[in-house]
C-alpha cells in the first residue's frame, strides 16, 4: 500500500477498501478480481495499482487503520492501565464489527491475525514505558507476542460469542484473568 496525502488518491483508496467489503458480503474473497475491485468502486485498475499492489494490501491498509485508532485513542490516556487498554481495543473491535466478523464468513482471520502480529509491536513500542523496558529486556518481543495473542483469541471469542459483552465488561474479564494469572501464580 503505498502511502500519501494527496485527497484524491485517499478518496480512490477508501473506495477501494469500500468496495472490497461489499463485494466480499456477497462474493467469495478468493474469486474477487481487481478488475471486479475496481469496477465496483468506479475506476480504473490503473487507479488500483497507483495506490495498492493486491487485495490483501487493501485488507492491510484497513487493519493498519484500525491499529492506528488504536494507538492514537491509547497516546491520549495520562495514565494507561492494562483495563484502560483492554476497554480501548474492545471498543475499536465494536467499531469495527462488521469488519471482523465479513472476515469470519470469509475465513480470513489467519490473515488479520498475521497482519495485527505484524502491526502492532513497532505500535506498542511508540507507548512502552521505561519499567516495562527494564523489567523484560532482550524478551519483551515475548511480551508482544503473549499479550497479542491473548487479546486476539480473547476477541475472536466474544466475536463468536455474538459480542454481548460491552468493551468495559471485556476489559474488566482481561483485568480478572491477569489478576488470576498473578494470584494462582500461573
């Protein structure tokens, strides 16, 4: 995906990702072309190509938006908190819904999850605090990968759940699962 502010090329790239999502409602992903892409957002391939190189860079483009959300909402907070945090992700995957569960229908959640593992260390490190730096070192990747992995999984079952749960009562479950993991010295 290729990167600008030109308002033209941003207009022709959330249509783009627009028409992606409705044709993947009534469309098997595998089966969408880029000509099918781009005639259903009214343009060109060329315009296609001048601002994405697949469909999966389409998907990637809306992922690093939602990661982005994410890290801007959490870059606002004074005090960020594991609750705080967890209440701020859950209420981006609310957001969202839709999106998460099309990839659902389509299969496609290897693919977000690849994409989020991919995206979201170099975010969280714009917000890592020197405590957390010291305490892991050289294993903070580890960190990452275990705090990623536990909101992924976590999400993906309230997803399945049929998302009742409000992100605040999702964040306090995160909380109690980490307290528990601490008090049973799990």
């Amino acid at each position: 995906m290729k990167t600008t502010e030109n308002p033209i090329a941003v207009q022709s790239q959330k249509w783009l990702v627009s028409s992606l999502l409705d044709l993947m409602n009534t469309q098997n992903y595998s089966k969408i072309t880029i000509k099918d892409l781009a005639k259903h957002a009214d343009l060109d391939r060329r315009t296609f190509y001048r601002n994405f190189q697949s469909k999966e860079d389409v998907l990637c483009f809306y992922i690093r938006g939602m990661c982005d959300e994410y890290i801007e909402a959490l870059s606002h907070e004074q005090n960020p908190s594991t609750f705080l945090a967890a209440k701020t992700y859950f209420s981006i995957c609310r957001k969202h819904l839709e999106f998460f569960n099309l990839l659902l229908k389509q299969g496609l959640l290897g693919f977000l999850l690849l994409k989020f593992d991919e995206f979201m260390p170099s975010l969280q490190q714009q917000n890592l605090s020197q405590d957390l730096k010291h305490y892991y070192g050289e294993d903070i990747s580890y960190l990452y990968a275990f705090n990623n992995g536990g909101f992924w999984n976590m999400s993906i079952q309230w997803i399945r759940n049929g998302s009742i749960q409000t992100p605040e009562e999702m964040a306090n479950i995160v909380c109690k699962i980490v307290h528990g993991m601490s008090e049973c010295g799990f």
